[in-house]
C-alpha cells in the first residue's frame, strides 16, 4: 500500500508539474521537491526503505574502517601513473612509426 502511495505521489509530482506550468518556476520546483520528499520518507518506512538504510549504515560504518592514503601518497602514486603513461604512450608512438615505414616498405605506398 506504501509503495502505491509513492507512485501516486511521484505522479503527482510529474502532472502537477506539467499542469501547473503557469506558475512561476521557484514555486513549481520547491511543490515538486516536497512531493519527492514526501514520497521518500514513505519509501522509507517500508521494509525495503529500512533495509536501504541499514545497508547505507553499514556502508558509511565500512568507509570509516577504511585507511585512506595521505596527500603525498596520492600525489606520488598519480605522478607515477602519469610518468608511465607518458612512457608507454612514447613506445606506442614510436612502434606506430616503425609500423607504418615497413609496411609502407612493403606495399611500395609513401605514407
């Protein structure tokens, strides 16, 4: 029954919207952001809301845990993924190059 509220509401939201189209935009915007807002709290009374948020919970509890690396850390990791993408970017240049004269070579064309 919930869920039948909420997509009565998002409905709402949408039509309204569109009915409504001669009232000026701020007013329209903030009706179809409670409308939205109401509809979300009653999502989340459902059971499958109350799972969603555990799970977000959880998720927040897990990124805490994480051990984040410190700027120098990431500033080095970065430049060294730059650097060797710039390597591998010139050997892939240069194989291009070497390609294109032998088969150029080969099948007689001026490239």
């Amino acid at each position: 029954m919930k869920w039948l509220v909420v997509a009565v509401l998002l409905i709402v939201a949408i039509v309204g919207n569109y009915i409504y189209r001669d009232v000026s935009l701020p007013l329209r915007a903030l009706a179809v952001v409670v409308i939205i807002a109401a509809a979300g709290g009653i999502a989340l009374m459902t059971a499958q809301g109350k799972a969603t948020v555990a799970f977000a919970r959880e998720a927040r509890t897990e990124m805490r845990k994480v051990i984040w690396p410190t700027r120098q850390e990431a500033l080095h990791t970065t430049l060294i993924v730059a650097a060797v993408t710039a390597v591998m970017a010139l050997i892939l240049w240069g194989l291009d190059g070497i390609l294109v004269r032998l088969v150029s070579f080969i099948t007689g064309l001026r490239f």
